[in-house]
C-alpha cells in the first residue's frame, strides 16, 4: 500500500505557524504580527517581512473560489438579492480571515529557506556615458 507523501517542510510549518528552523516555536505574536524572535529556538525573525504579499494572494485566491460558487448557485437557485449578499460578505470576509495567518507563515518559512532578501542592483557604469569600449552601432 502507498502511503501519503509528506507535504515540504515549509508548507507544514506555515500552516501550523511555526518557527521555520525549528517547527516548535509561534511565528505570531498577535493575529498577523510576527514574534520577535522564537520562544523554542531562539531564531531572530528579523529577517522576516512578507510585505502585502499574503494578502494578495489571499484576497485573489478567496475572491476566486467564492465568486465562482456564488455565480453557480446565483445561476441554479436564484435567490434573492439580500441573500445573496448575506451569504457571499461573510464567505469572503471569513475566508480571508481564515488563510490570510496560515499563509503568511509560509511565506516567512519560504523567506527563511531561501534566504530571501532585498534586491540589490550594481552598477556597470555612469548613467549617461557608456563604458569603455562600447559601440553603439550608429555610423
């Protein structure tokens, strides 16, 4: 018999909000404020800043799925408006609730993985000279 593959670590950890190094200590602080640093471990969570990616992904993600089984049972049943709008506030309101903390913990434990900073760009020369042995190609 088969068993289950095991989900990646990071995936797991998130959904459970747990430090991404040692898989015991809370991510979380509050709701979404990330702790300073991990009550098992003793891993700094400085490095952690998954900015409004989360809750982009979130919103797009719950927005789709409700929206799509209200258009059906909008279509099939046809209820009336207020209902509508009784049943659909809360389903996406609740749904975002729901995943927006799981997610962000993934995130922070793919940040941790991947060692994930900010981008820093260099420069190849002055902007507006061109280096040293440059053609343009102009004749």
């Amino acid at each position: 018999m088969a068993s289950r593959p095991a989900l990646p670590r990071t995936l797991r950890t998130g959904l459970r909000c747990r430090c991404p190094r040692c898989g015991e200590g809370r991510l979380f602080s509050g709701f979404l404020t990330v702790a300073d640093r991990c009550e098992a471990c003793g891993l700094d969570y400085g490095f952690a800043d998954p900015a409004d990616g989360p809750a982009f992904f979130v919103m797009s993600g719950v927005s789709i799925v409700v929206t799509a089984v209200w258009g059906v049972w909008a279509a099939t049943v046809q209820p009336p408006i207020w209902l509508q709008f009784a049943v659909v506030v809360p389903a996406l309101v609740g749904g975002c609730l729901a995943a927006l903390r799981p997610v962000k913990a993934w995130m922070v434990a793919e940040q941790y993985v991947h060692k994930a900073e900010e981008a820093r760009f260099e420069s190849h020369g002055t902007h507006g000279k061109a280096p040293e042995g440059y053609k343009s190609g102009r004749r």
